[in-house]
C-alpha cells in the first residue's frame, strides 16, 4: 500500500514497499518540526512547488546525494541542471508520465521565490492512487477543476494562513477537491502560522464528504 509519511511544514515523503520514493518541498534541515535528519532522507524523485526557502529546503543537497530527479518548473528545473542537479522541467496544466505513474502541475496562487516563474501545486500519480498537493496557495475557485479531473484518493491542503489559505478557506478547497481524505500542512512551524488541526478536522467533516486525517509529523497514512 502506498504511504504519505508528514515531516512537518510542508514536507511529505510518498513510498510503497520497494519502489520508487517521492520527496515534496524537502525542507527537513531547518524545519523546526523534522523528525529526521536530512543525512538518513533517501528519496528518487524531489518535487518543488515553489523555491521559497521552506520548500526548496534541502533539495539540492538530497538530489545531489541521491541522484534524485527534481521535478517542478521550467524555470527551477532549469536552475538546477545550471546547478548540476537531474531536474525534470513541467509547467501549468501539463502531465508527465514517470515509472512510478505521472506528475501533472496545477496553479497556485503564490510567488514563485526564482525570477520569472510561478508556484504550482501537483497531482500525483504515484501506483494507482491520487494525490493533491496544493504547494502554498490561496483559495482559488479553479481547484473545483482539479478536484473534477482527477478523482483524488488524498488531497494535501495548507491551514496556516498569512502566507496561504487560512483553515476556513481550506475548509472550502476541501469541498472543492472532493478527495476521498484530506490531511493538512504548513500550520504550527512557527507562531505565524499557528492554526488548530482539530478545528480544521471537524469542518471538514461536517461541510465536505471527506475525512480529514491529522498526521503528526513522523506518522505515516497508508492508502
Ligand atoms: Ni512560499
Ligand atoms: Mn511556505
């Protein structure tokens, strides 16, 4: 069964038994929530949503060590293999195929952190089974789409408000993407951002007909 394991912020890891592995925003060195050690992260593929520092993080450090295949846009895909890292370039709305399934990048409403780009969210393919990770964004009415494209097994959704949705309009992106469980992230890494997972749960479960599963960073969801 594959596995979504949290580490905090905005770092997810997906693997199954085995097979390939997929990193999300890689920030695990200076996140103050990491249960790891950046030294003990093995990973095939890295995929960046933006290149703010809480979720370019350690990617250059993980894909140098690993060989991991960045995958993100065009613009910081195309900085890394300028910096001598394996990188996949993609853009808004286009889906790729990897052994492990595909890769499409969706829009979000964020700063991009490299010259000229733009924050993407992504829908994973990852052995059969959806995954939605939102990236930082606000609330957008177009997530109705995604959630009606894809039929999403798990949709990731930011809860810390200042630099992305806040709970309430998360609340409402969970409605939108219709996934089957929804597990928040980017809440509580500092004051800034502190938001109460609890609270967030028991709306979604009582406006939308998902589950929302509260992973605690080091804990896993097996799907
Ligand atoms: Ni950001
Ligand atoms: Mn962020």
């Amino acid at each position: 069964m594959p596995q979504i394991t949290f580490w905090g912020h905005s770092c997810f890891l997906l693997s199954e038994n085995g097979k390939e592995t997929i990193l999300l925003d890689p920030f695990i060195s200076e996140n103050p929530l990491s249960p790891v050690n950046v030294e003990e992260v093995k990973a095939d593929y890295i995929l960046l949503s933006h290149a703010h520092w809480d979720h370019l993080g350690d990617a250059y450090d993980l894909a140098g060590k690993n060989g991991a295949t960045i995958i993100s846009t065009s613009e910081i895909a195309k900085q890394a293999i300028k910096d001598g890292f394996k990188a996949h370039a993609q853009h808004l709305g286009g889906r790729h195929k990897f052994p492990f399934g595909s890769v499409k990048l969706t829009l979000a409403l964020h700063g991009s952190g490299i010259a000229g780009g733009h924050a993407c969210g992504f829908v994973v393919d990852y052995y059969g089974k959806k995954i939605y990770f939102a990236g930082d964004t606000g609330l957008f009415s177009d997530m109705k789409l995604i959630g009606e494209l894809d039929s999403l097994d798990v949709a990731l959704l930011p809860i810390g408000d200042n630099f992305t949705m806040g709970l309430d309009d998360a609340v409402i992106a969970a409605s939108f993407m219709q996934a089957k469980v929804v597990i928040p992230y980017h809440y509580n890494t500092w004051p800034l951002i502190e938001a109460d997972p609890k609270e967030f749960k028991t709306k979604v479960e009582d406006k939308t007909g998902s589950y929302c599963i509260i992973l605690d960073p080091g804990s896993s969801y097996s799907f």
